[in-house]
C-alpha cells in the first residue's frame, strides 16, 4: 500500500496520466478543457511533449501526476506573460515550468503531492535547473509558499 513515483517514459503510462487528467479535472472539478477528448476521456497536450512527466501510483493505480518543462527543450506556457526573460542569466537553459500537479480525490490527503513535487524537485536540481515557475489558483498560494515558491508577479486572469 507504498506509494510510489516514476517518471512516466512509455506510452502506456503516459497515456494513464492523460486519463487521469480527464478524471480530476472534467469528473471532479468540472473544470473546461481546451484539450479535452471527451471521446476517449483523456487530456493530452502540446507541452507535454517536451515534458517529463511524473505518476504516483499505489498498486498499481495511478492516484496522482505532476509535469515538469525546461526552457532549454522548447517554449514554456505563457512564457512571455510571466516575463521569465528578466530571470537571465538563468534564462532560458536553467528555467522549468512545473504544471499539472493533481491527485485524486481519494489520496488528496496522503503524502502523494509531496512525493511528485520532491520527484520533480529532485529531477531540476540533477539537471541545473535554478528557477522553477508555476501557476495556481489563490487558494493553493500558501500551499505552493510552503513549498518553498515566491510570488514576483501580480495576479493575473
């Protein structure tokens, strides 16, 4: 009943994250996907092509993912409107962007979040990663703060 943390390489898992996605965000929030296959229940998208991709798993179900992206592989989300280019000399090749964090409701509160972050955490610092940038809503702030992220930037919509 260990929960375990893989960075996902075969297609297999990752297409395993991509239904989880579906699951958390369209079955649980509700939330609107601009990726969406509401046909084969998955969100897929462009970044994660450059991106390395973490699951959480406890036997064998897969509870939980985390996506990280480094600039030195391709363009970041919203890279302009987070104005990373004032991050030099940092920027471009020691700059990540770590999206997607999620577990299923039913693991929400076990040590699964911790576990994907400190699996990203411990993949930018072998690779020389020195700033990792993330976006959240207001009301995981503290969370993110306590993790050890800084807010540079004003709110934005």
């Amino acid at each position: 009943m260990a929960i375990s943390v893989v960075e996902a390489h075969s297609p297999e898992d990752k297409e395993r994250i991509y239904r989880l996605r579906y699951q958390v965000y369209v079955e649980e929030m509700g939330r609107k996907q601009s990726f969406a296959d509401h046909e084969n229940r998955k969100i897929r998208e462009p970044y994660d092509e450059t991106a390395h991709l973490f699951l959480a798993e406890e036997d064998g179900e897969i509870i939980g993912t985390i996506r990280t992206n480094f600039r030195q592989d391709g363009p970041l989300e919203c890279e302009d409107l987070y104005n990373l280019e004032r991050f030099a000399p940092f920027y471009p090749d020691r700059i990540s962007m770590t999206t997607k964090l999620m577990v299923k409701h039913s693991h929400r509160n076990s040590v699964a979040a911790s576990y994907l972050a400190v699996s990203a955490y411990k993949l930018m610092r072998e690779t020389g990663i020195k700033l990792d940038f993330i976006d959240t809503n207001p009301h995981l702030v503290r969370l993110y703060q306590q993790m050890g992220y800084r807010i540079y930037k004003e709110n934005i919509n």
